[in-house]
C-alpha cells in the first residue's frame, strides 16, 4: 500500500510507481467514488481503449429461448 500526504489545498500527488501502472497520464479525468468512508479514484478511459476486450468471447447461447429477456 502507497501512501500520500493531503497538501494544504487538499490535493494529492498520484506516486510515480501508480502513474506508470496505470498509464495515467497528464490532464487525464478521474472519477472520485465514495462509499462507506472509502475514497476510490477510478481513471476514466477512451472508449478506443476498450475495443477487442470482448474478442474471446463466446457467442454461443446456453440458456433456452425461453429464458432469454
């Protein structure tokens, strides 16, 4: 676990460690979620980027006609 100081203008410095594993880069957006006390900080992505994830997919259907909505 990483840890950071909150600055006087209550900003963060992401460590360079992060910013490398993530491939974050400047000026990119990055949604705060807030649930039960935590803080998330989820980066948002290009929608380029998520092309071809689905690839291996299987198309085949398992379930009965019926069952689909």
């Amino acid at each position: 676990m990483v840890e950071v100081v909150l600055s006087q203008k209550y900003q963060i410095v992401i460590p360079k460690q992060i910013r490398k594993r993530l491939a974050l880069k400047t000026g990119q957006r990055i949604e705060l979620l807030i649930k039960e006390g935590l803080i998330t900080l989820v980066p948002e992505r290009p929608l380029k980027e998520f092309r071809g994830f689905l690839g291996k997919m299987r198309v085949t259907a398992s379930r009965d006609h019926s069952e689909r909505i």
